[in-house]
C-alpha cells in the first residue's frame, strides 16, 4: 500500500466527505474512490461505509486510523530527512586529514561548520598522506585534507595555502645565533626527517636542496608523525624540519628558525569523483571562509 492512498483514506475518514475529500486532494471523485478500493483490497477488509445516509468509518477503518496516521507522518520524516541530506543539511561528514592539517586553520573550520549544521556527524580521521589517498579511493571518507600532488588520478582536489617548512633546533645549538641559515649551514648536522614513503615529493625537494648546497644530509633517524620530530629536537636527537603551524604551538626546549630557500608543504582538500558528496559541498563552502587564497 502507497501513502498517497493512506492520506486519501484519513482525507476522507476526516471529513466524512467523499467530494470534499476529493477536492481538497485535488483528486475526482471517481480517482479517489478507486483509491480507497485498492487501499480496502490490500488491508484485506472494507475501511468506510457508504450510502445515502453518508460515510462511516467501519470497525477495521477505527482501528486502521491511528496507524495511518502514524504511517504518514513517518513516511513525511522520511521524506524530509531525505531532502535534507540531499540537500547536505543532515546525514554524516567522514573527514581525514594529515597531522600537518591539524595546526592549520582545520580545526576552526569544523568547529564553525558543526555550529552552523549541528544535523549533519563529523567523524574525524587522522592519517598519513599516502593512507588518505587510498582511504578516499575506497570510499572510507567523504574529504580528506593532504598533500598533493597525488598518485591517484581519479581523486579531484582543491588547493589550500601551503604550509611554510621551519627548522627546529634545539635550545642552545650553534644555529639559533645566526641570523640567516641556509642549507650549506646544516652540513654534519644530525637530521631528523619523516619517512620518503610518507611525503616522498618534500623530501626529494629538500634532499635536492641540501645537495644544491654542496651538503649530503645525514639522517640519523626517520620520525613521525612530525609534532614527535619536534620532541625529538627538545631531547637533542638532532635537528629538523616541521610547519610553521606545528612551530607556533611551541614546545619547551625547541626554537624554530626560517631557512633560505625552503619550499612549501602543498595543501589541498580531496574527494573521490567528478562531484563530492551534498554534505562535503557544505564543508568545502564553510572551508573558504577559513582558508582564504594565498
């Protein structure tokens, strides 16, 4: 049985009034009758009583009246909650993102776009880049906030300011006297650095740079994710390199330097297809607002 025939049957059960029912579902009279019938054959039983005296509820239509109103009233929360999450007002937001991601403006921009659409779960996901990418092909979140570029070509993105790359040093080493490093700067010195599997674009880039200067870096350990580099750094493991975002939650016993000629960390939000889905489009409009173009 449809909902448009339980709306006709209470239409009628409410005024009592096959004309008027009619009209005020703007039906003829011989649409809604059959209506009614087709209800009456798939309940199995007669729901009204007609004749000259008028219309009548029977016993079964008695019993069938609050129900029906509890199927309608379902069937329209139903239909509301899917025009809503059509419309990405309601339903859930799967978000991934690097850890890098996290000392951006990120963290802002879900705060401000739970407030503004409190119907719709944010699961929040922190992952590798590489991790992100794959978690996005198969479906396991909606967006995912990385660093490009990307491997896989059906991911479709959006770019975000970069992050600016620091070096961190541990309090009272040589190099927080200068007032200029640079890469030839850094030859012998200890390097801590993530693992080239996890970025392995960055770090062909800042390994090139370091040879540009005449120096072959030397790597004493691969660390992640990069706010343990900076612990790392206080306990006097080496030296190395994080965001500008991760330097400015400071951390006790580290100072953060710039370094001539050191690149971007790329950012950009990600999904899988041409389109992503109504509730990423919401995020993706309140993102704007928080990651304005460099």
């Amino acid at each position: 049985m449809d909902l448009r025939s339980i709306e006709c049957f209470l239409r009628v059960a409410e005024t009592l009034h096959f004309g008027r029912a009619a009209m005020e579902l703007h039906l003829s009279q011989p649409a809604l009758s059959q209506r009614i019938r087709t209800l009456e054959r798939d309940v199995g039983t007669a729901l009204l009583e007609r004749d000259r005296r008028g219309v009548r509820l029977t016993a079964a239509g008695q019993a069938f009246l609050a129900p029906a109103r509890a199927a309608t009233a379902q069937g329209e929360r139903a239909a509301d909650a899917a025009r809503r999450a059509a419309q990405g007002l309601d339903g859930r937001l799967r978000l991934g993102f690097t850890v890098i991601a996290s000392y951006t403006s990120l963290p802002q921009a879900v705060q401000a776009f739970r407030s503004r659409y409190p119907d719709v779960t944010v699961d929040l996901v922190e992952i590798n880049s590489p991790a992100l990418e794959l978690a996005l092909d198969r479906g396991e979140v909606d967006l995912g906030v990385l660093h490009p570029p990307v491997q896989r070509p059906q991911l479709r993105m959006r770019a975000l300011p970069g992050e600016r790359l620091v070096l961190a040093i541990p309090v009272g080493h040589r190099l927080t006297e200068q007032s200029r490093i640079t890469f030839a700067d850094l030859a012998d010195e200890p390097m801590l650095t993530a693992p080239r599997n996890v970025g392995p674009v960055l770090f062909d880039k800042v390994t090139a740079l370091f040879r540009a200067a005449g120096v072959e870096p030397r790597i004493v350990q691969e660390v992640t994710p990069v706010t343990t580099l900076a612990g790392l750094v206080a306990a006097g493991a080496g030296i190395g390199f994080v965001t500008r975002g991760v330097a400015l939650a400071t951390r006790p016993g580290v100072v953060f330097r710039d370094i001539v000629g050191v690149p971007m960390v790329p950012m950009a939000v990600a999904w899988a297809g041409e389109q992503p889905s109504p509730t990423s489009r919401r995020f993706l409009d309140v993102m704007e607002g928080h990651f304005p173009p460099e």
